[in-house]
C-alpha cells in the first residue's frame, strides 16, 4: 500500500466503511469502529488522519505502538486476522500512516464483540449492536444452541401437554408412513424426545407451542381476527383475539375464514355431488396459516399474528422475517426450505400438516390456480411476513345465486377457541353429513360421499375426520385391523343434530 492508495481511500471522508483517526491515542475508540466494520460491511480504519480537514499526518511508529495496536487487536472476538499497513508519509520524515482493513459480517458467522460488547455501523457513525440483534445473529451461527424453540419451558410440564393432540399426530404420522407404526403404542414421552421436543425430560418451548394446554406464560399464543369494513382499518365489522397452542389457532383462523368468506355450491356431473368451496381455496388459507404459526419469531412475546380481512382482500401476518436465501419475490420460485422452527416444522411434517418442505408457496399457488383466482403476494414490512389474497370480484356485495351469505356479527369480545367441528375442511363436514350412526367399512363411507378413490378419501375426508374426533373406529387399539370400520363420535352426532339441517322429505306424488 502506497501514500497514493491512502489518499483516495479519505478522498471521500469517513463513511461506512472508512473511520479516520488522527493517531493511535484513540485506539480503544479505533477497535470500537473495528468491531462494527466487522459486524456490518466492513472497512478500512486509519490512524494519522485528521477527521475533519483529511490532512495525511502520520505519527511515530515504535515497537510499542505496534504493540499496543496488536494487544487491541486480541480484545476481538472471535480472533481475526488483521493486516496492518504502515505506510510512510514523504513529507514528514518519520511519521506513518497506520491503516487496518476488516472483512464484513457474513449471515451465519457468530458477531463480534470487543472486550464483549458489539458493535455495528449506522451510517458513518459507530453504535452499541441492539441486544435483539445481536440475539438474531447468535441464533443464526448457533440455531442448535439458542433457538427459542429448544429451550426449557418455565413451569410447564408433560402433564400441562394436550394427550388428544399428540395422539393424533402420531397417527397421522403412522398413517402418513413418516412415522413406525410401534409409536402408536409407545409413551409419549418417548415420541416427544425423539421429535426433540423434550430437554432434560421436560417440555420445550416448540413443545408447549405445539402441545400446551398451560399458555399463561405465553401472550405471544394468540391470534389477532379481524373483518373490517372496506379497504382500510377505520372500521371493524368483527374483532376478535383468541388464543391456545398451535392447534388451537389453527381451528381458530380457520373458523374465522368460514365466518366472514363467501361459500359457494354447485352440482357437480360427475357425480351429481353438491361441490361447496370457499371464495379463496380453503387449501390455500390453511397452508398460509399454518405456515404463517410455525415460522413464526415466537419469541417475540409482545407480538402478535393477525388475519385480516376486507372487502378487496385478506391478510395473514407473522411477527418474522424471511431466511436470507429467500426474497418475496423468489419465494415463488423453487427454493429450498429454511424453517424458523426447525423442531417445530419437523413435528408438524412428521404428523402430515406439512409436506414436503419448500413446496408451502407452490402448494398454496397451486391451489389458488385450480380456483382461477389470482395466485397471492408476499411481502415483508419490517416486522412481519405478510402473504396477501385478492378476494375474487366484489366478494363482500356481490354474491351467485348458489352462494351461501356468511352473516357478520359486531363483535370486540376475546374469544375461546370455537369447537373444532365448526372449523373442519369442507371434506370433513361432507363426511359427519353423510355418515350414518351405524359402523360402515372404509369403501361405504367413500360411497356415500360419492368418492372411489380410497387413498384420496382416507388422506382428505377419512383421517381428518379421526384427528378432529369426528370418527371413530370399531377396533381402536388396532388401526389396521382386518375387519376395520368406523362411524361418527356421540359428540360428532350431537353437533351434526345441531348444525346440520335435515333435508325435507319429498312431497307425496298426487
């Protein structure tokens, strides 16, 4: 390095990347600058610069001096290796200019500290790293070791767990083939370990995110619902909150969705089989929320997840960020998974509520193709991860004549979680319509619901059915029994009684 490169280094003064000292007097200042150069874009600091007049000075350089630069140096962690520069300065006989370049932080790498405090640069200026950055870092170069999820519960236990959900992930698991058919039987515990959802034999926070029915510790588990009149928030028509662990919102939102969307019929000539779908795919919406419950930052307790939804479209947002390797825009685009959660996204693979990974986006495009409804947005405003549906039309005054009007109540009420027959997918419903109270073999039940495909049948109408307590099956200890049949729960009756209406009889021919 020559006086010419240092010169048009400082010919645009200090910036960024480029922190000018006047001599090694300000070196304790100097490896603050050093730090945030190596936590931000890096950079070149300089000593024997005037600031403010950029006038190339030069100091004496001793043997002390090099060492007092190279003692700094050690106060940063992690150890880097630092070229120094002495360059001579030909109007001052003696003098040299010192000048030290530090690479850039790259996402994965641990930040560093000087003498344990962080550094990070705002412009030209130098600041203290904000503890929440500094954690986000620290959990990317260590996700294993300090990923909210992983950590122990406070005052949770397996006993505070909901059984009933765990059981049915595991036999979603087992009928999805992701998980050995020997976990039907095993303790629970066991399952949970092995999902790394146990530390130390107690629950962790994916677990109790997952699982819990104890959330007081927890203001972070709750969903924000809204329907608001027009395009904008100045006036609700219904405002909700509710709350519970990841299955609880899920039927939450989802019920929310079946409240305030239109819902539409026709007869189908296949199968002379009334067809009803929501005005935006219900598989779309529900791939969203899920997606949008388990990447979520939850460690972020003093936010919280929303829907939204208006006349022209509907909102769900996470308190988040997307992974580096991903933009808005390449989102649409094949790409790799980076969960969040990671244990979290395996549990909820393992128990079939999501595919394969990286394929949530297409899957919900996919979807939305299939309706002929334009495909949604994604975006990010800082804080939370977005993804937009455009309501197909004027959907909140305009209405076919087979569409089914969902009535709107006003409401600004905290509300518990609705029961989870009124949030089942359209399948479900058709399946607790059709059934009788008598045990029926698989194929009757697709029969009646006018399907013959089995496997699509067990998949989308049958094992749903079972994990929401709808159905039951005659010889429950072994699912695959060889003389295997099913029929609706007492509690699916009652609800059917109550929420479906019976068909009139046909008139008497004259």
């Amino acid at each position: 390095m020559t006086i010419d490169d240092i010169k048009a280094l400082i010919a645009s003064d200090e910036s960024r990347t480029l922190e000018l000292k006047k001599t090694t007097g300000e070196l304790k200042d100097g490896m603050h600058s050093a730090c945030a150069f190596l936590n931000t874009d890096g950079g070149w600091l300089i000593f024997g610069i005037a600031p403010k007049s950029l006038k190339i000075l030069g100091q004496e350089v001793t043997d002390s001096t090099q060492q007092e630069i190279a003692k700094a140096i050690t106060g940063l962690e992690p150890a880097v290796d630092v070229k120094i520069h002495y360059v001579d300065v030909p109007d001052r006989p003696g003098n040299k200019v010192i000048a030290l370049h530090f690479d850039g932080w790259v996402w994965g790498e641990r930040p560093h500290t000087f003498h344990g405090c962080p550094y990070y640069k705002v412009e030209s200026t130098t600041k203290v790293m904000p503890h929440e950055m500094y954690d986000e870092r620290i959990r990317a170069h260590k996700p294993q070791l300090y990923a909210w999820e992983r950590q122990m519960a406070d005052g949770v236990t397996l006993v505070d767990l909901n059984e009933k959900h765990i059981r049915g992930c595991i036999r979603l698991g087992v009928e999805g083939g992701r998980i050995p058919a020997s976990a039907m039987s095993a303790p629970i515990d066991d399952t949970l370990a092995k999902w790394n959802l146990l530390k130390n034999g107690n629950p962790t926070n994916g677990a109790v995110m997952l699982f819990s029915n104890k959330i007081d510790e927890y203001p972070q588990f709750r969903l924000r619902l809204a329907r608001f009149l027009g395009t904008d928030k100045n006036e609700f028509i219904d405002n909700q909150r509710a709350e519970g662990n990841f299955f609880d919102l899920l039927d939450a939102g989802m019920a929310f969705f079946f409240k305030h969307l239109n819902l539409s019929g026709k007869i189908t000539n296949h199968s002379l089989q009334r067809e009803e779908r929501l005005e935006v795919p219900y598989h779309a919406l529900r791939e969203a929320l899920i997606n949008s419950l388990c990447h979520r930052q939850w460690e972020k307790h003093n936010l919280t997840g929303n829907i939204a939804i208006y006349d022209d479209r509907i909102e769900i947002a996470n308190p988040g960020i997307f992974p580096p390797q991903i933009s808005p825009e390449s989102i649409k685009e094949p790409h790799e998974s980076y969960p969040y959660n990671l244990k979290i996204a395996e549990a909820l693979y393992k128990s079939t509520y999501l595919e394969s990974w990286g394929s949530g986006a297409k899957r919900i495009m996919d979807a939305c193709r299939e309706q002929r409804i334009e495909e949604p947005t994604w975006r990010w405003d800082g804080g939370f991860v977005i993804v937009t549906f455009k309501r197909p039309g004027n959907a909140s005054h305009e209405q076919d004549a087979d569409t089914q009007p969902v009535l709107n109540r006003h409401s600004t009420s905290s509300i518990p979680v609705p029961h989870q027959f009124s949030t089942s997918s359209l399948p479900v419903k058709t399946l607790i319509e059709k059934a009788p109270d008598d045990f029926m073999t698989v194929w009757q039940l697709a029969e009646l619901c006018g399907l013959k495909d089995i496997r699509y049948f067990r998949k989308n109408y049958l094992n749903p059915a079972l994990e929401e307590g709808a159905i039951e099956r005659l010889y429950p200890e072994q699912p695959k029994h060889p003389k295997q049949k099913y029929r609706l729960t007492e509690t699916a009756r009652e609800w059917k009684n109550k929420n479906i209406p019976k068909k009139p009889k046909n008139s008497p021919k004259k």
